[in-house]
C-alpha cells in the first residue's frame, strides 16, 4: 500500500519545471500540465498548498508568457 503513493516528488518536479517553461516555450501547453499537475496534487497526495500554488503559478506563467511573447515577437 506505501508503494503507490512514492511518486509525489515526481508530479511536483514536473509541475514546477512545467510552470517555468510556461514563461518562456509553448505557454498554454506547459500551463495545462502545471494546473493539472496541481490538480493531481490536491485530490490524490493531499499536497493542498503545493497543489493549489501549482495550479496559480500555471496560470500566471501562462498568462505571461504569453504577453512576452507576443510583445517580443
């Protein structure tokens, strides 16, 4: 039973480095998988603080990089 819940460190490494790449490449896709990352988070491992800032710097970082890069481009 403790063997299914050991890959929490993993979603929230892919989480983070998703949400800060949504900065800079392919915005809304990198977005959805930090929001979904801390989506996954807060219902299955009970991360309710690190899924629900996950799910905030997705949309921020979305956002964002999505005005950088339509200004720069």
């Amino acid at each position: 039973m403790e063997n299914e819940k050991n890959s929490k460190p993993i979603l929230i490494t892919i989480g983070w480095i998703s949400a800060l790449f949504a900065f800079v490449f392919f915005q809304l896709f990198y977005g959805i998988v930090a929001i979904c990352m801390g989506i996954v988070l807060r219902k299955d491992y009970y991360a309710k603080k690190h899924g629900l800032v996950l799910i905030i710097v997705g949309i921020i970082g979305g956002i964002i990089g999505w005005i950088l890069n339509y200004l720069y481009i």
